[in-house]
C-alpha cells in the first residue's frame, strides 16, 4: 500500500522496532495465546516456541516482549519531541495522537455488542458511563473494571509517561536540567509503587500501571546518551536503576512474572537488547516500504487486532478451521486499519498540525549540544 510522506523525518530504525513489536503482539493474540486457549496445535507455532520462546524463556508467546519494544520506542520519540515542543503543542498532538483511534475502537465494539453480535456480548448492555470511562481509560483504575479493549492497559502506561514528561517540561527545555528527566520519571514510579496500599483501589490500580513508566524512561535514556546529553556512565546508571525499580515493582505486583519459566524481566531484558543493537546500527539500517506501512499504521493495527481479528479467528475457527479463520481474521484487520488510518489517524494528526501550527518551536536538543 502507498502512504503518504511524512512532513516529520522518520527513523529506518524505530519503523523497523514498530514493526516488529506489532507483529509479535499480534502472532501473540492471534497464534500463541490463541492456540493455547484452545488446546490447538499448528506447525508454525511449534517450530516458533521451540526454536524462540522456550530456549530464551520469552514469556506470552513474545507478546509481552513486544508491548516493551512499544514502550522503549515510545520513550525514546516523547522525549525527543518535548524537547522541541511547547507544553500547549505536546499536550495538543498527544491528546489527538491516541484518542481518536480509541474512541472509535471503543464505539465499534459497542456498536456491534448493541446489534447483538454474540463476538461482542461484552458490550450488549454498555452504559454511557462504561463507554466513557473506557474512552477516556478511567475504567483501569476502578473497580469493578469493564474493559472493552483488551489491549487499552498498556494505553494507560503511556499516557501516564505523557503526563509525567508534560508536568516536567520546565526541566525538559532547561539545558543543565534535562539530564535528570528520565531520573525524575523512575523515582515517581517507585514512590508510587511504595505507596500503592496507602490509598484507594483506584489509586492502587493506577501504581501498577506505573512500574512500567521505568522502561519508558529507559527508552529516555537512550535519545539524551545519543544527543551526549548524558555520558555513558550517567546512561548505565539510569539503566540499572530503571531495572531495579521494574524489577521491585513486578516483585511487589505481579512474584508470578519472575519465574524464568514465565519472566517478565527477561522479555524486558530482551526488548532492551533488541532495542540497543537497531539504535547502534541506526546508521545503516536501510528504509523498506513495507516495514514504513507496518510503523505507520502500527497504533491501529495494535488496538484493531484485538477487536476484529480475534473474535472472528474465534467465530469461524469451529467451522472453518484455524489456518483459515486466521486468514479470515488477518483480512478483516487488514481492512479495519487501513480505514482507522486515513479516516481517523491522518486526519486527526493533521488537525493536530493545524491546531498547533502557530505554537512556538523550541529547539532545546540543538542547543544542547554546543
């Protein structure tokens, strides 16, 4: 498929890393956890587990390797772009960066719950307040939750990022000052997470989320070592002590994830390597088209897979078979993103560009590095 050109420069590396997150996320949903479910076997799977998962102990069949790739990405890309963003332009482009799309991931589900479609029974009797709380991603943190779009967790980890780097844009756009930011973002995840049982169930809802925001300031690291923000020696220790607060905080949420059977740290750990050799070989890596539709489209593929393509996998597996219903289900979410993409995400990322197209440019990182 033919996109169009981007007004921003774009990374062969970092399309190439979205590419590959979203694929593993989807193989995860779609074959893996799948399959698993349902108690199926398809050679594929097989040779990929034994040759892949197993030997290196990649837990959820890659997918949680994949949702880490997203966050170190978009670790990497905020910071980027908030150094040369007002707080009024980053808080505009991030809002109609992720909304749009999921308010209308949200309301297809809702839709066709509402139509009686047994694929969406979970949504048959949504009221205005579920669709608003899942729109607005306040259903993560309150109980008892009702969640229409299953991948909407990891949403919420992102915004939470979005939040902390807006909050802390004076420190950002100051040159002695910027160095401490990804600091700042892994300190306020540990008070969080030592504060989780201190407070309601909403607001121990919202600290799990947060010993994720660690790995994106991982990802922070990386874009402050590039520009010689930071030394390498400032860079290890940002990365050792992200680590550590991950760590600590699965330990404290989540003591079934740090099994080497079952890891989330080593799949972290993994994404980490993976996404240190492309930034390394940033260079060289050359630009293909269909690695650039796959980044470009990457958000829609991410939230559209678990709603369109998974439940049609599951409605026509008993009829048709796995190897076609997975077809089946590939097409549909082929469609549904190409239609989220020019209908909504283009669009609302122009609207974005209009809206702040008289917002002063700050140029921080240039001056930073005279």
């Amino acid at each position: 498929m033919n996109l169009p050109l981007e007004r921003t420069p774009r990374y062969a590396w970092l399309d190439l890393l979205r590419a590959m997150a979203v694929l593993v996320v989807m193989w995860d949903h779609f074959v893996g956890e799948y399959l698993g479910n349902t108690d199926q076997t398809w050679l594929p799977n097989r040779i990929v587990n034994d040759a892949i998962f197993q030997p290196l102990h990649i837990t959820q069949f890659g997918g949680f390797f994949g949702v880490c790739l997203f966050f170190l990405i978009s670790g990497y890309i905020i910071t980027r772009v908030s150094t040369r963003e007002t707080a009024a332009k980053f808080a505009i482009r991030r809002v109609l960066r992720i909304f749009p799309p999921l308010v209308a991931v949200v309301a297809l589900v809702i839709v066709c719950g509402k139509m009686g479609f047994s694929l969406y029974a979970v949504a048959a009797g949504a009221t205005w307040k579920e669709a608003l709380t899942n729109v607005t991603l306040a259903n993560y943190v309150m109980t008892p939750q009702v969640i229409f779009v299953g991948v909407g967790w990891t949403l919420v980890i992102e915004v939470t990022f979005y939040i902390e780097s807006l909050l802390l844009i004076p420190l950002i756009h100051r040159q002695r000052l910027i160095r401490y930011f990804p600091l700042c973002v892994i300190v306020l995840s540990l008070i969080f997470i030592w504060s989780s049982r201190d407070w309601t169930s909403g607001y121990f809802l919202f600290t799990v989320s947060s010993l994720y925001v660690p790995i994106l300031a991982i990802g922070s690291s990386f874009f402050l070592l590039e520009k010689r923000i930071i030394t390498p020696w400032m860079f290890l220790g940002l990365l050792a002590i992200g680590c550590g607060v991950f760590l600590y905080g699965t330990h404290n949420f989540y003591p079934q994830f740090m099994g080497a059977a079952n890891s989330y740290p080593i799949s972290t750990a993994l994404a980490i390597v993976i996404f240190a050799g492309a930034w390394l070989a940033r260079g060289v890596i050359p630009t293909f088209r269909v690695v650039k539709a796959l980044a470009l489209t990457s958000y829609s593929i991410y939230l559209f897979h678990d709603v369109v393509g998974v439940p049609l996998i599951e409605y026509f597996d008993h009829s048709m078979g796995y190897a076609l219903s997975l077809a089946i289900g590939l097409l549909a979410t082929a469609l549904a993103v190409m239609a989220s993409y020019f209908m909504i995400e283009r669009p609302s990322q122009r609207l974005a560009r209009r809206l702040t197209g008289r917002e002063k440019s700050l140029e921080v990182t240039s001056r930073l590095q005279t």
